[in-house]
C-alpha cells in the first residue's frame, strides 16, 4: 500500500516502461494513432512512466509507400478539381477561421497568405522578447494555438520525411535520434533497459523483432522483470518474454485485455512448451523435425522411426512422465532417443 497526496493508502500501481525500436518495427499507418494504441496496451500493465523511441536519421526522412500513395491521390485529386472534370460534393472548410472553399488548392492558399503569414508574425514578436512574458507569450498564442496546429498538419506537406518525429511527440512518445551507425538503436535500447532493471520498473513494453534482444530480455526475467514482446514474426523473441502481442493487433487496436495475460513462469502450460521445447531435443544419430499438435502434444519425425508423439499427461497424472508412440498408437521401447521437457 502507498499514499497518496490526499492522504489515502491505496494498492501500489506497478511501473510500465515502453522502448521502441523505430528501425525495426516503424509504424505502418499514422504514427500519433499506433503511438495511442501502444500506450493504451502498455497502460493494461500499469501506470507508463517512460515510453521513448529509438531511431537512425534515416527513419525520419524516409517516405513509407503508404505516405506516398497518399500523397499521389490527393495530387491527382487536385489537378481534376483545378480542371473542373470533377467537384467536392462539399465545399472544403478552414480550420481555424471556418472559411469555405471549393477546392483543396484554394484552401491551402488560404491558409498559406492568412494564416500563416500570421503565425510567422507571432513567432517573430515572441523572439523579440525575453524572460517570463516570452513563455507566456509562446504559450498562449504560439503552443496554444491548437486549431492552427491542428490545421497546419493537414494541410502543410513537412520538407523531409512525414512527420514522424512531431506526431510520435504530440502522442506524448520521447523520440531520441541516434547515430548512423549500425546497430546504434539496439545500443541505445539495450542500455535503457539495464536502466530499468535497476530502477524499481515493474514491467517492460518493447517494440522490436531484432533478436539480438533475446539475451538482455532473459536477464530483464531473471530480475524479475515483467517483459512484453509487441512484433510480427512468429514469436521469434516472444519466446524469452513473459507475452507476445501481434504489433498489427495493437496498431489497429485489436488487442483485448483476454489477450494480454502473461505466461505463469515455472508451470508447464501448453504455451510455455510451446516455447521452450523447440530447443529442447537431442539425437545424436539422426535430425529431429517437430511441431506443435493441436491435440496437445508435440509430433515429431526422427530418422529411422515413423511420426511418434510425445504426450503430455494432464493433471493427476504422474507429472513429468512421457510416453512415444508410433504411427499405429502402439506403445514403443524408447532406443536411445533422448527427449528433455
């Protein structure tokens, strides 16, 4: 139990920790929506205290096929409205005054000669002053200014890039740019993640399929680490965390609480075997080949024997006891094949 400011105890929140890795895992649709999911899911394990993103110069200045495309059809949709081939079936309204305009391009050049001349005066009467009435000047009509903000995203095309550093900001995201060099972003993760260990953080987001994570996840458990694994490739480094969660699922905000219950370490779920069996067999005169069965064992074919099955015996049953069984379900003699579970 804590206390709070009020004076009343109430149950300890635990602390969640989210690391981005922008090289590995980038967004794939706007970045201020995938941030919002992403702390909404990470906000089911506790209270956020840090959610930072790693990246190269390089993912800020690159241009996803989806920006492009975009790009190309307004374009397009522009020229065709200029000719009067085709029209708006409504006229297009200017966030901050409320003007009506019947083309895009007449909105923009709206907003350029007005709007933002205006903008550019404030700015340059906000540099000339100093001390306190310069921060609540920027703060009343400058950062305040939430409808030409919010106006100057839609309209105003960014000179490099899309964006993707101001929007991951705006989702309340610390964006840390890091050097061009290789694996420099898994550095800088992989240094913020020691410093969770050490800091009394109860659980840790991260956003990557790079498995060099593999080790410093397995240390982060050791230590009592809570671990989510958000990615796409097959559980490749859910494996060394305690959940894996589909990054498509959180992007789109598909994840539901059901699906964001850990696996209980040291019990020998289905899930855990799952995981941990693949590196798990051993034989030394021929290759093991096997896969999970969805009746709840493990089938697998080794040189010289027809598809055997390890079976599982449930609960009340004598725990850790494994039997092979050839393709006929007959009980067979276990010939120097070792399996460890």
């Amino acid at each position: 139990m804590v206390k709070n400011r009020q004076g009343i105890y109430t149950a300890k929140q635990n602390k969640v920790v989210v690391l981005w890795d922008l090289d590995n895992k980038p967004p794939r649709g706007p970045p201020y929506h995938a941030a919002l999911s992403l702390k909404e899911v990470a906000s089911k394990f506790g209270d956020v205290v840090e959610m930072s993103a790693y990246a190269n110069r390089h993912a800020f200045v690159h241009l996803p096929q989806w920006v492009a495309q975009e790009r190309r059809e307004r374009r397009q949709q522009d020229i065709l409205e200029r000719k009067g081939i085709v029209a708006a079936p409504e006229p297009y309204i200017c966030g901050v005054c409320g003007r009506k305009c019947k083309t895009n391009l007449d909105l923009k050049k709206h907003f350029r000669q007005l709007h933002e001349r205006e903008r550019q005066k404030k700015v340059n009467r906000m540099r000339s002053l100093k001390g306190k009435k310069r921060q609540r000047y920027k703060e009343r009509f400058i950062s305040g200014n939430d409808k030409y903000n919010d106006e100057a995203r839609r309209l105003v095309t960014p000179k490099v890039g899309y964006g993707l550093a101001a929007e991951l900001r705006r989702a309340g995201v610390y964006v840390k740019t890091v050097e061009d060099k290789p694996q420099a972003a898994d550095w800088a993760v992989k240094r913020q993640i020691e410093h969770s260990m050490n800091r009394g953080i109860d659980w840790l987001v991260l956003v990557s399929d790079d498995s060099d994570f593999g080790a410093i996840l397995k240390r982060a458990r050791e230590a009592n680490l809570g671990t989510v694994v958000v990615g796409d490739r097959d559980r490749a480094l859910g494996r060394h965390a305690d959940l894996w969660v589909p990054w498509i699922g959180v992007e789109n905000g598909e994840v539901t609480e059901k699906d964001l219950v850990p696996k209980r370490r040291g019990n020998s779920s289905e899930e855990e075997l799952e995981y941990d069996v693949r590196d798990s067999f051993s034989h030394s005169d021929g290759e093991v080949s096997y896969e999970w069965s969805d009746e709840g064992g493990i089938a697998a074919e080794i040189s010289g024997y027809n598809s055997m099955r390890i079976s599982v015996f449930s609960e009340g049953e004598e725990d850790g006891d494994y039997v092979l069984w050839d393709s006929d379900d007959d009980e067979i003699e276990d010939q120097g094949v070792s399996f460890y579970l």
